[in-house]
C-alpha cells in the first residue's frame, strides 16, 4: 500500500513540475495575448476529449450552439460582460444543482458524456470565468494575475491536500456510488491545505479579507467537478479521460475541479466585492 502511494507519486511528480513551471512562467509573464492562445488552446483540447469520448456525433445543431455562444461573447466589450456574467450564474446554477443531486444521490442520463451540449455549455463557462478574472478588476489593489494565480493553487491544493490525506488515512467514503476511493477524511484534508494556504497570505496582507472568503466558499466545488468527471468516466468505465499528460491521464483529469470552481468563484465576487 505504501510502496504503491509512493510510485504512484513519483509517476505524476515529473508532469506536474513542469505544467507547474509553465502556468507560474505564464502568470509572470502576464502577457494577456499569450494567456489568450492558451485558452483557446485549453478548451480545444477539453473539447477533442469529450468528443472523443462522446456517443453522439457533432451535428449542425452543435455548431450553430457553439458559434452563437462565442459570437454573443465578443460582439462588443460592454455587451461581453453582461453577456459573460449572465453566463456564468447559468454555469454556477448547474454546478449547485449538481452539489445538491450528490448530496441527495440523485443520477441522471443528462450527466453524460454523449451530451455534447453540456460538454461545450461547461467548457466556455471555465474559459468565461478566466476570461473575466483577466479582465475585469474585481479586487482593488489587487493584480488581476495574482488574483488569477490564487484561484488556480486554490483548486490545486485541494486535489494535492485530498489525495495525500486520502490516500493515507483516508476511510470513509463519501459519495461511494460514484467513488469509493474518494474519502471524507481526503476532502478535510484537501480543504485544510487551502485553508492553511489562504489564511497564511492573508496574515501577510498579500490578499484582501474579500478574497480569502470568496475562496473559502468557492473551494467545495472543486471536489463538485471531481465527482462530475468521476460520474462521467464511472459511467463509461474508463479510468482517464485521455492520455496526454504522463501519470495524470487527459485534460479532463487535470482541469475538472476547476471548470467547477472558476465559474462559482467569479459569481460569489459579483455578489461580495
């Protein structure tokens, strides 16, 4: 079991060093033209896997959904807005109908990876969200890539915090139906490294007492979008979305809690700051 946990961490350490390395190099950069491509590039890659993964073909439907949505998005910087907003408490709608249906044991054929619908409904709200934390001041005093970086880590953290807690001490399943693996005791222990995290950098004044809340609300919903991916996957009884990255499987494996927590976490801001 040891020996097991330890391999299992070597195996992801190299992949997770260097996207690691890439994101901190990117946010240091904070050249927006660049964060831009890789955006577009991100949810190309979300997109190839869920079709790929898909039991329904793309149709002039799916097309016409597609471009309507990206059309509305950019025909004009005010409209945008309104527009991206609207967007995402659509988006944060789903994701708390979808915390509750867990909490209920509630399933349903709409969760599934031949929706292809929902597929780029979730896409575009995590890219929305990032698009929005890039451009519009929420927090003043604060750097927009800052704010962007803390977000990230956030989600981060919790995966980190959850599987080593989990992994080791870990008993208690606590939505067995869709994951036995995952554990209460991993999901404490993933929101205690953020909490560690968060109210350290606070303490520092890096962060605003705004931020550290919104935070602290908006983390459950990374383990909301784990459990999604794992109902997905549960349901067409494959392990990972893809294999693209090397010891963390597809994009999917690695970006679900945070197509979960981006949109959430732009919505509380709305309501709070």
């Amino acid at each position: 079991m040891v020996s097991e946990f330890y391999n299992n961490i070597l195996q992801r350490l190299p992949a997770a060093l260097i996207l690691v390395t890439f994101l901190l190099g990117i946010l240091y950069l904070q050249n927006t033209l660049i964060i831009f491509i890789l955006l577009i590039a991100t949810g190309f890659l979300l997109a190839k896997e869920w079709l790929a993964l898909s039991d329904s073909k793309i149709d002039l439907k799916l097309i016409i959904f597609f471009v309507t949505l990206m059309t509305f998005s950019f025909y004009s910087f005010y409209f945008a807005k309104v527009f991206i907003d609207l967007y995402l408490l659509l988006t944060s709608i789903f994701w708390i109908i979808y915390c509750f249906s867990l909490i209920l044991n509630k399933t349903s054929s709409f969760i599934s990876f031949g929706n292809n619908y929902l597929g780029i409904f979730l896409i575009l709200g995590f890219l929305f969200g990032l698009m929005h934390l890039i451009i519009f001041s929420e927090f003043p005093g604060l750097n927009n890539f800052f704010v962007l970086f803390v977000v990230l880590f956030n989600t981060v953290l919790v995966d980190v915090g959850a599987y080593l807690v989990g992994s080791t001490i870990g008993k208690t399943p606590l939505f067995p139906q869709i994951s036995p693996n995952k554990t209460i005791e991993g999901l404490l222990g993933g929101f205690g490294f953020v909490l560690i995290f968060i109210t350290v950098i606070y303490l520092f004044g890096l962060i605003s007492l705004d931020l550290l809340i919104i935070s602290l609300l908006s983390i459950p919903f990374a383990f909301v979008g784990d459990y999604f991916e794992s109902q997905l996957k549960r349901e067409k009884l494959i392990k990972d979305s893809g294999s693209l990255i090397p010891g963390h499987g597809g994009v999917w494996d690695r970006l679900d809690s945070h197509i979960a927590v981006m949109p959430i976490f732009i919505i509380l801001t709305i309501l709070v700051v």
